[in-house]
C-alpha cells in the first residue's frame, strides 16, 4: 500500500513510513466527504472562471464547429453551382456540410480535451474527409444514388485543405491566449521531489499546451518549500484538500509515491471535486499512437508499439517518392539558377558531395549545393581547435568559409534542394534526423545511435524547432522523439512548419 491520505488504506505499519507529514487533517479519500468545502480566493474568483480553461476550452470548440460549417457550405457550393445551379447547389451543400460536421463530431475533433492539439485535430479532419467520400462513394456505385464526382474528387479536398488552414489559425491565437495564461489548466502536481521538479520543468517550458503549475504536493511537507521555482501547497495527502481549495482543473501523479491502489481512490476523490487525474508515466517521450491501455486481469497494462506497422512504413516511402519526384520537377529552375551562381562567383564545383550516414548505419553520398569556398575543408581544422563545437557537431553562426552566394542559399535552404535525389534514390527521407557524418557517429554516446533506426531527412523536429540555433542536448532530444514516435501525419504537418521555418529564415547558417 502506498496511499497516505486514507484512513483505511490498511494496516499502520503498513503504510507509517510512507504518510509524511501533512497540513491537513487526514481525510479518507474512499469516503463520501474527502474535503471540506470551503470558499477562497483562488476558486471564487468570477474573472478567473471565465478564463478558465473550460470555458476557453468550449468557446474553441464551437469556434472550430461554425469555421468548419461555413467552409464546407461555401467550397461546396461554389463546386456544385456550375453543374447544379446556385438553389440547389446550396441544398446539396449543406446535406453534405451536415455530413462532414457529424463525422468529425463522432470522431472527437471538437472535443475539450482536443482543443489545441494540432496532429489530434488534424487526423479528426482527415478522417472525417476519408470517411465522407467512402460513404458518397457507396451511395453512387452500391445504391445509384447520382452523387456529383465533381464534390468526391475537387470539393472534399478542397474542404479539408481549407479546414485544416482554418483550424491552424485557430490554434495560434488559442496558443497565444495561453502565452498570457487565458484558458489554461490550473494543475497540482503530485510525487517526490525529484519527479515533480521534472515534470515542473517540462511542462512550464511550454505553456501552450494548456497546464499552469499552481504547485506541487511531495510526500511531506518537512522538505523544501518550493520545488523548480513553484510552491509546496501541501503533502500528498493534502492533494484532494488542496485542488478543492486552488479551483485546480487537473492534478499530475509523478513518480512512484501513490501506487495503484492508492491512484484508484484518489481518482474517486477527484471526481467528488471535479478535476482531472493524469498519471505522468515514466517512459518518456513516447507518443499517444504508440500507447495502448489494456485492461487485463484487473490491471491496466500500457503497452508500447515497438515497431512501426508495414502499411505505414510503406506510405512513407510513396509519400517520399512521389513529393520529391514532384519537387525535382518543379524546383529545378531555382536549383539550376542556384547552381549557376555558385559556380559563377567561386573557384570550384556547384554540387558538393560528402560521405553521409544513413539508416542503421549504411553510408551514402549525400548532394549540397556548394556554399563555402573550395578549401572549407583544410580550414575546418583550424576553427575546429578554436572551439567551434556543440556537442559532436561542428556550428558557428558566422563561419568564415560561407560565400556570400552561400550565405543566401543557406538562409532558405536552398542549398539543400539537391538531396531530393537522395530521396528518389532512397537514401533519405523527406522527415527525420539529420544525417550525421561519420566521425559523428563515431562519437554518439548509446542512446543517441538510435537516430540512425529511421532514414535522415531532408527537413524534420530540429528544422522546424530552431535549426542551427538548437543545442545538441535538444536536436538529439526532437529526433530521438520523432523517431520513437513517427506517422505519415507528423511528416505532413512537419513539411508545413518547414515552409514558416524556411521563410523565415530563423536559426539558418
């Protein structure tokens, strides 16, 4: 047993070395009163509650509902006009904005609980656009009913892709609402020390995602009086107490002070004062898709998908093919405009070729527009001896060896364009690690081999994160993620945050 707040958790010795020492009297979290309802200043506040979470949370949803019924009524009728006329075009229209609205309702994109998770939302919305031509398709060819081809094949995609822009938007302000600490979960986390400033850590460096560390409950209040800058509100066993008392919203376990028996009643108590119970396991970095709870024998097993299933691997590599095959085409122009100012304004090759490191560990010859001058490499030594290094890379912001063509291909990454043929020739991906030369190979430490488990990309999390301004604690941390955690839908909306990153120009050089 390892509850510390229940009165009739078990025996005393069973349980005395683990009750610490607590605020409040000691309240059975099993019984039907685990607190006393009290007023304060922290759950009384009117201003407060309509900026809770909540409410916020509510406001978005319905905010996403009317965006969505207002894009699907005037793409489809704006497809169906032509063919139909205006009248009866909008009819159609709406039977199918009504269509795509339940399906997404159904498949939980307007839930609170959703709100601001862009690859939830996302998945919710291309599902729901799957989902609707398969049900157009079998009311035309099983039933004859006459559906317009012209809404299956231009107007349900035009609606997702305008859908998809439309919620994006959306999830930036509720983003920057939550900047300034509207809408936000007000959070108890609960555990030792040592787990809780972890979790505090984390979840503090990205208010975006909705959680306000109000403070921690630890084992006893007898230790420290703040933990990673936040206060001690009180012991594990004043937790229900206290989220009663803060207006709490959720409360974290961490750590393995609560077991699961003791998880269970508070989960009860919780309910009885209406927050959230959220278990922080401890394996780390792994991504919902992954994550199966499986309730087995009276237990709830959390299983870990360990390999990536066929199908998916195999969309992957269509997906790569098929958009690099389209990029070489279309972007040829710019890399043969690029390619001719390089080898116009320095002495040596427009294309530089270098031994990279692929997929577990297989070597390739990786294709870069030339961005520095000719003798970059005999140079390389020299600032490498004046400390030029992050970690096993080798970055400065202001390299000397850049041209000043190369300066310019950098900043828009330009000069990177050419690894679509490595794409084509399937080296390399269009999402993933960077590729890594093999004197940093040979430095990885063991945990940081398994970036090599997936092909490099040409762009992925450390592109789309900073680039260059990145660390190399925190590039190894994005790829090791995007690794353990990969989907066809995290490579589409990383492509998309590519374009901003690229356009912006930010952390490039």
């Amino acid at each position: 047993m390892t509850l510390a707040a229940d009165q009739d958790a078990g025996p005393v010795d069973d349980i005395a070395d683990r009750r610490g020492r607590a605020r409040e009297p000691r309240r059975s979290w099993a019984s039907s009163e685990p607190f006393v309802r009290r007023v304060t200043p922290e759950n009384s506040d009117p201003a407060a509650r309509a900026l809770a979470w909540a409410t916020v949370s509510r406001r978005y949803g319905l905010v996403a509902v009317v965006l969505d019924m207002v894009v699907a009524l005037v793409v489809g009728a704006a497809v169906l006009a032509p063919s139909y006329g205006l009248v009866a075009a909008g009819r159609l229209a709406c039977g199918g904005a009504a269509m795509f609205i339940a399906i997404v309702l159904v498949s939980g994109g307007y839930s609170r609980s959703s709100a601001g998770d862009g690859p939830g939302e996302f998945q919710s919305l291309l599902r729901a656009a799957l989902t609707m031509v398969m049900i157009l398709m079998a009311l035309g060819y099983v039933l004859r009913v006459p559906v317009p081809r012209s809404y299956v094949l231009v107007g349900v995609p035009v609606i997702l892709l305008v859908c998809w822009v439309a919620r994006y938007l959306e999830r930036r302000h509720l983003h920057r609402l939550r900047m300034q600490g509207e809408g936000v979960m007000r959070t108890v986390v609960v555990g030792d020390e040592e787990s809780a400033e972890h979790v505090v850590r984390n979840i503090s460096a990205a208010p975006h995602h909705g959680y306000r560390i109000d403070g921690v409950c630890v084992p006893s209040i007898e230790g420290a009086s703040t933990v990673a800058g936040v206060p001690v509100l009180g012991a594990a066993a004043d937790v229900v107490q206290v989220v009663v008392d803060r207006g709490a919203d959720v409360v974290l376990v961490t750590g393995n002070y609560l077991g699961g028996d003791a998880l269970r009643r508070l989960s009860w108590a919780l309910s009885r004062a209406g927050a959230q119970l959220v278990v922080v396991p401890d394996i780390v970095e792994v991504g919902a898709p992954r994550l199966t709870v499986r309730p087995t024998a009276g237990l709830s097993l959390l299983e870990v998908q360990v390999a990536s299933p066929r199908p998916h691997l195999l969309m992957k590599q269509v997906l790569d093919v098929t958009l690099a095959g389209l990029g070489l085409v279309l972007l040829s122009p710019v890399i043969g405009l690029a390619a001719l100012l390089v080898a116009t304004t320095s002495p040596g090759g427009a294309v530089y070729r270098q031994v990279r490191v692929g997929q577990d560990g297989t070597q390739f010859v990786m294709y870069k527009l030339r961005t520095m001058y000719q003798d970059a490499d005999e140079r390389r030594a020299a600032l490498l001896a004046s400390g030029a290094r992050d970690g096993v890379l080798f970055k400065m912001a202001d390299d000397p060896r850049v041209t000043p063509v190369g300066k310019i291909l950098r900043r828009f990454s330009i000069d990177e364009l050419p690894q679509l043929v490595n794409i084509v020739k399937g080296d390399m991906a269009l999402v993933g690690p960077r590729p890594p030369l093999l004197e940093e190979v040979e430095a990885y430490h063991d945990s940081v081999q398994r970036r090599l488990h997936v092909k490099p990309g040409l762009t992925g999390l450390w592109q789309v994160s900073g680039r260059s301004d990145l660390d190399w604690e925190e590039s190894v941390r994005l790829d090791l993620r995007y690794v353990d955690n990969w989907s066809v839908s995290m490579d589409l909306l990383i492509l998309w945050k590519t374009g901003r990153a690229v356009l912006g120009g930010a952390g490039a050089y």
